[in-house]
C-alpha cells in the first residue's frame, strides 16, 4: 500500500509560482528507502528494501506479516565525482551493489560508509558483530571479545577510524583502524559508567547523551578526553544531534514523551557552544509539532538553522529558518525549495548539498544555498534576524604574515589613498565601509581618520541604495593617548571586508575589527595587539595569532589585560569615544560573547582587581539565567560556572555580592517541569548517580564509608517491606502524602550536582575498592550538607525566592585531588563558606528584623 505523499506547505508563496522542490515519502515499493554519507562526501551509500510482495513470493510463507517487508535487498555504493566535462557540479558515480544474500543479518539497522569505499554492518550472529565490504565486495568479519553487547551507534570519522558505541551490560567506545594489510584492528577503548545513547561527529568527537541527569558530554574520541557537558532540561529525552561545519555548535533536539507509543507532548531544540558546552539558544515547541530534520546551512555565507517539522494531527509539514545563536523569530523557508528541481524522501543534506532522490533519480543537487545569499534572506525569504558568519581567520593570519618583512618583522608599508582622494571603500555582501583621511590641525598627529558605515537598501528590482547605518554611523578613529605617548600616531596596514561584512584593520596597534550593532551603529568588535599598545616599536607575531586546529574559523581570545587597562583612552577629535570601554560593555551585555569570552574576562576583571566590572559580569550572567518568575531554563545553568569557578577568589574580594547570589539561588535537587512531574519515571530518577568515571564511587553523603551506605540501603528496604505487612494489619503508620515526598522519605540525604564535574576534587583519579571499604577516607565535602541544609530550609524573608537549581558547579572546586596535599585547599575552603554561612546568616536575621 502506498503512502501518502506530503509537499512542502507553500501557503505563504504567490499562487503563480508554478516550479518548487517537493519533498515525498516514498512509497513502500520504491527502491531506496535510506542514505548515508562519509564524513568528507566523498562517498554515498544507500539501501533498498525488498517489496513485500516479492519477499513474500521468495518466502513462499502465506503468513508473512508487515514487518517483513523491512528485508534487505540490497546497498549500493556511489563515489562523488565531478563532471566530466571540466565543470565543478558533482554528480555520483556507481562502485558497486552488495545484494541481500551476500550478508548474515536481514534487517541490518546500523551501517557505515568511510571515504576510502567501505561499507560496514551490524549483525546480531553470535560468530560476529559486523560484516565490512569493500568496493570490490569483498567481506570480512569484525567482532568485540563480549559479542552480547549492545551496539548503540557506529560510525566513520574524518581521520578514517571506525567508531562503535556499545550499551549493555558494559558501556564503552571502540575504536578500529584499518592496518597496512587492509584488515580492521581494534584500536583503543573508552569505558563508562553509563550512557544511554551515543552521537559520532565526523571529527572524532563523541557526543553521549545521560537520561538518568539529563546531560549531554563531549569527548575526543582519539585522545580519551573528556571536554565540555551540556545540560538539557529534565525530563526530556534526546532525538537527534547536529554539529555545524565547522564544529563550533551542536544543535540539540529534545523531545518529552509519554506512553509506550512514545506520544510527544513537547519538542525542544537548543544549540550549545562546542567549546564552553553553554546554551546558546533554546526554542520550545508545541504537542502539535513533529521535528523530522534538522540541519546546519550556509556555514560560510551566513549560517542558518534549518528546521523540518510537521504537524502531529494532520500531518501538514513546515519547513523554517533560524538564527543558530538566537532561535527567535522563526521565517518560513518554503522559497528556499522554489526551483524546478523535486526532491523526495529519502535525501540528506551535508555540506549545503542536497543529496536524495532528485527528478525522480539519485543525485546531489546544489541549489540549496543561493550565491548571494545574504541579499536571499533578506529580500526573499523576508529574515531579519542577525547574521552570522565566522571569519577566515587563517586567510587572516597569512595577509598578517604577508605585511610583514622575514628579517625585522616590522610592517612594510602603510596603506595609501590614491592621489587627489581622501577615501578608500570596501563593499561587503550588505555594509559599505568608507575610510576618510583629511588633513588635521596638528600635523605631528597624522591625518584625521574617520569610519562611515553605509546599509544596502534595493529601492527597486534593479536599483539600489547605500543609506547611513541607525546609530553612530560616522567615528573618528585616531586615538588620543596622554603625555608622553600623546604624539603616537595610528598607522593602518592594510584594510579588509571580511566574509560578515565586518571590516578588518591592520594597525600599527593591533588588529582591530569594526562591525555594526543596531541601533548603537559602529563598534569595535575585536582588539588583538601588543602587550604595551602605546609603544611604537615592533609589531611581533611571535604568538601566532591563530592556529586553532578544533575551531579553525574562530579568533583567540581578545588581549582583554590591554583593552582594560587602556579603557579610558579616547579616540576622535572633539567628539571623544571610548572604544575599548565600549567594547567591554559590549561584551558583557551580549549573551554569545559572554558564553565565549565570559570566563576568561572575569578571571581578567579579578586580576585587575576591577571590581566594578566583576559585579556587573555576575549580574549579566544571573540576569541571563533566572527571570522573575525563576529558572529559564536548566540548560542556562552553566552559565552560573562563569560565577562559580572563581568562587573562593569572590569569597575573598566580595563576599557582600557572594551572599547575595547564594540568597538567589539553593544547592537542591533539581525538579522537572511541574506540567511532566505526574509523569512517574522522573522521581525515581531523584537518587541516580551523577559520577563521570570508570566503575562505580560513593554518592557525596553523610555515611562515612560504603559499608554504612550498604547498611543503610537494606535498612531502606526492611522499612519499605514491613511498612508494607503493618499497612495489612490495619497497622497506623504515618506515610508521605504523596510521591514525591516518598521517595524523599527513603532517599538517603546526598548532595546532588545538576552540573556534575568529571575532576570534582572528591574523586580521586586512584580508587581502590577494598581500601576504601577497609579504611574510608574522609569526604570533606559532606560537612557542607548542614550548611546547605540551612539554605534548603532557611527563612528567606525580604530575599528574592530561592530558585531550586542545584548549582553546586564549581564552588568547592579546587585543584584535582593529591594524596600528599591531604585534601588541605578543601578544608580551608570549608572553612571560608562556613563564614560565609554565618555571615548569611546574620543577613538574614537583619532582613528579618527589618521585616518585623
């Protein structure tokens, strides 16, 4: 029976519009019905699957069902080629099809394909756990020493590995390599604790998703590193991933579910950083919508969110765009698929290429991303949110290397207006920046040097216009230094419109980059320099300015120790500005910067001992995590580490502010949704552990070894049984009121982490069993429960309400754990939130009196 086919909604487009892509579910008869891609497009492989009627025939079964018509019939692998008529279209190029017969597992539910033409799958036989083909068909065995694993996701990476993620009984990553006599051998190992499912990124990273706290880590899969966690909200189960092109973000979508069917009730897509694990963004969606894709586009143009839903009820499907660093205002994306071309299900979409089944036949298609893409979005399909595009910011580094001369490392020249003109343009996709010398009323301070940004504006279809920017749209750059420096002058190299319309200066000061924020208009985006930016010797590059092999297209952090001590230097004419101290605002009031740039400018801030600056940092960051009515969202907590990974030195310098954020906040369990809390499997999710090692380690708790844990946990249960017995005896014993307080009521009293660490000072990287149940070591940490407790219970009267958020980040971190030190930062770090804790405390009989 064939299925209905859905078209892309095109309400929103002219009734005219005759030629559009339209997106189809296939039949149940049509060939292909799954496609897969290598990690560099090199190759394509797909798979077909037998007609049922056929099955049934070679079956010769009267009694064959519906779910046999999943029968493998067989893969095809295709090589990406490009025309060979000298042009650059690609187009796919037959290497070889592996029929059903040639492997052991009729429903293969996992494969791979790599660049070098291997095609692997997963059996369920005993003997062996996959069958790799290669181009020529050739097959060979691949198994694990335990074959009763459960494999949760394999994959091929960039550097050519084979990486397996296997669940049940023993959580661990495999890696495999293909040797010098072309046979697959095991590589390295990574063992867990727990993961409930696995993500393989094609730059050998792992991304493994935690039900039990609700947490996404990343992990090198090469080194056996861990890196950064992501927290999503509670009680929302993990669907699908998607890293951008270049590895900086990870879009998310979550989806809270109930029932066996595995009903949604709500969708939520969120996009983290990569190098932080920050939320960047979140978007919430209604019961209604159904996520089926979502990918990451135009990386180099202008990078969007592209996100391909339909309705639950009807079926209706809606495709849009968004902002990856926003995931605001939603723009309908139907135009984007205005073309002649039709595409149907099954397609991918890698590297802004549409792979699939195009005019009816396999093919790439290239259409997707318009050339002048920018212009694109805002004319046509109407989005005016905020564009992003990150910068080459290796072709920087080689124009910087290139101005300068092998032997002094001095620049060459300086840059030059043509004769009889004092300007000098650079036209970007959107922003025109001019550049005007005049001559200046004192000659020993060079010409005077102003920045003009101008907008595009398409009057009509073939005229357009370069209007002012809104805001300051015209700043004199020049800056004036005090005496003795007041005669240094500003040399600009050489000027460049980068990829995002920003405009690079190379400056005997430093690299500084200009872009445009409405409705403020011109500002300094970036300063990399000198350690003195006064003094007018050489430029040297020994620091390399860039050389990030994760995040190639993405700058070092800003010389934040110069722009904050040159704060105050002025810049123009009459007219004074402050571009460094704006800049500072700049970033402190912008949730990406702060996410990217936060922690190293508080760790700044407090080495400067500025501390009006660390106050507002901290208020930005709370401001951005809780509103009125409390938490925005569990994944906006590791903004607070930005806070909390510098606690003892705020204990120190402000302890008044340091009250006053914990008055804000409890070190709690975290509580779901108050809409999913009915939902029974979250509170016995109230006492899981929350520990990133290898092997098991006792909770944070007030036992003092894992033998009192043990006794407690049986004692838990006889009280569970004879409260049981007595309740059949009409015995009265008073019992919780509800659920929750239930499973409180037998929980043992532990600290819990909503944003565990891998290094948290009480794990030691050492741990031996039998030792520790011979003779316990001390916690430490387990004397802050009474404190804590206090928080917990404390009366908060003429305090804002305690937002229940467990944000125990970083605050009792210290250097990872040494047995020589005998745990002493711990302990002086006790101490001080112990004074702290009493400080609170006379805080809060003040407000108490005050509120008598």
């Amino acid at each position: 029976m064939e299925e209905e086919e859905t078209i892309i909604d095109v309400s929103d487009t002219d009734e005219d519009i005759n030629s559009r892509i339209d997106i189809h579910r296939p039949p149940s008869n049509d060939k292909i019905v799954q496609i897969v891609c290598s990690p560099k497009m090199k190759c394509v492989a797909t798979i077909s699957h037998m007609d049922a009627a056929i099955a049934e025939t070679q079956n010769g079964d009267p009694t064959y069902g519906e779910e046999d018509d999943q029968l493998f019939k067989e893969a095809n692998l295709w090589s990406v080629v490009k025309k060979s008529d000298g042009s650059e279209e690609l187009v796919l190029k037959h290497e070889d099809t592996i029929k059903g017969h040639q492997i052991n597992e009729p429903r293969p539910t996992l494969w791979a394909v790599s660049d070098d033409k291997y095609i692997v799958f997963k059996t369920n036989y005993f003997y062996c756990n996959f069958e790799v083909f290669n181009a020529k068909g050739e097959r060979k065995e691949l198994y694990f020493p335990n074959n009763h694993n459960v494999v949760n996701q394999l994959a091929f990476i960039e550097t050519g590995e084979l990486i397996v993620a296997l669940i049940e009984p023993v959580y661990c990553i495999y890696v495999f390599k293909l040797d010098q006599y072309n046979d697959w051998t095991y590589s390295s190992r990574l063992e867990l604790s727990y993961f409930c499912d696995a993500f393989i990124t094609v730059k050998g990273k792992l991304i493994l998703f935690d039900d039990k706290i609700f947490q996404l880590t990343k992990w090198d899969i090469i080194t056996l590193s861990f890196e950064i966690n992501c927290l999503i909200d509670w009680c929302y189960k993990v669907k699908h991933v998607e890293v951008n092109q270049g590895g900086e973000f990870l879009a998310v979508h979550a989806a809270y579910v109930q029932g066996e069917n595995e009903t949604t009730k709500k969708s939520m897509v969120y996009v983290f950083s990569l190098k932080t694990g920050m939320n960047m963004a979140f978007h919430e969606y209604d019961e209604r919508t159904i996520i089926d894709k979502i990918y990451f586009i135009a990386y180099d143009a202008g990078e969007r969110l592209l996100i391909i839903s339909r309705d639950q009820f009807n079926d209706e499907p809606s495709t849009h765009l968004m902002n990856p660093c926003a995931l605001k205002n939603p723009v309908p994306a139907t135009k984007l698929f205005d073309t002649d071309v039709k595409v149907r299900d099954p397609y991918i979409i890698k590297y802004d290429n549409v792979i699939g089944m195009i005019n009816g036949e396999l093919d790439i298609y290239e259409g997707l991303v318009r050339k002048d893409w920018i212009h694109y979005l805002r004319n046509d399909l109407n989005d005016h949110n905020r564009i992003f595009v990150f910068s080459d910011s290796i072709y920087i580094t080689k124009m910087i290397e290139d101005e300068l001369s092998s032997g002094e490392k001095n620049f060459k020249q300086s840059l030059e207006f043509p004769s009889g003109k004092n300007q000098l343009t650079y036209d970007g996709s959107f922003l025109r920046w001019n550049l005007y010398s005049t001559p200046s009323n004192k000659p020993k301070l060079g010409p005077r040097l102003e920045l003009e940004a101008l907008l595009c504006y398409k009057v009509d279809q073939d005229k357009i216009e370069w209007r002012p920017v809104d805001g300051i749209s015209k700043r004199a750059i020049n800056p004036n230094f005090p005496p003795p420096e007041h005669t240094r002058k500003l040399k600009i190299i050489k000027c460049k419109c980068l990829d995002n319309d920003d405009l690079l200066m190379l400056t005997t000061l430093g690299i500084l980059i200009w872009t445009v924020y409405p409705p403020k208009g011109i500002r300094l985006h970036y300063y990399w320099g000198r350690g003195k930016i006064r003094n007018e010797k050489k430029f040297n590059l020994g620091n390399t300015f860039l050389k990030i092999e994760d995040y190639p297209k993405t700058f070092p952090d800003l010389k934040f120790q110069i722009i904050i001590k040159n704060k105050a230097v002025k810049f123009g004419g009459e007219e004074k500005s402050f571009f460094f101290k704006e800049l500072l605002e700049d970033y402190i009031s912008d949730k990406f910067f702060i996410i990217n740039y936060g922690s190293v400018l508080m760790e700044t801030f407090l080495f400067l001992k500025e501390d009006e600056w660390v106050e507002k940092l901290c208020k930005a960051c709370h401001d951005l995590t809780f509103t009125a009515d409390g938490l925005k969202s569990a994944s906006d907590i590791q903004l607070l580490s930005i806070i909390i990974e510098v606690f003892p030195q705020l204990l120190q310098r402000h302890p008044i502010y340091l009250a006053r954020f914990l008055s804000q906040t409890a070190f709690v369990l975290p509580l779901a949704d108050p809409e999913l809390i009915l939902d029974s499997e979250v509170l016995s999710l109230s006492s899981e552990q929350h520990l990133y090692h290898f092997g098991t380690y006792n909770n944070l708790t007030e036992k003092k070894s894992l033998m009192d844990v043990f006794i407690s946990k049986i004692t838990n249960c006889w009280n569970k049984f004879r409260g049981k017995n007595d309740s059949e005896s009409n015995v009265e014993h008073p019992h919780p009121t509800n659920q929750a307080e239930a499973v409180i009521s037998y929980s043992e009293a532990t600290i819990k982490l909503i944003i565990p660490l891998p290094k948290f000072v009480n794990y030691p990287k050492k741990y031996n069993f039998w030792e520790e149940l011979r003779n316990p070591s001390s916690t430490h940490v387990s004397e802050l429960r009474d404190l804590i407790r206090e928080i917990q219970i404390g009366n908060w009267q003429g305090f804002e309400k305690p937002v229940l958020s467990q944000i125990l980040l970083k605050a009792i971190q210290a250097e990872e754990y040494d047995n020589n030190e005998e745990g002493s930062s711990i302990k002086n770090l006790e101490d001080e939130i112990k004074k702290l804790g009493e400080k609170l405390q006379l805080l809060i009989d003040a407000k108490q009196t005050e509120h008598t």
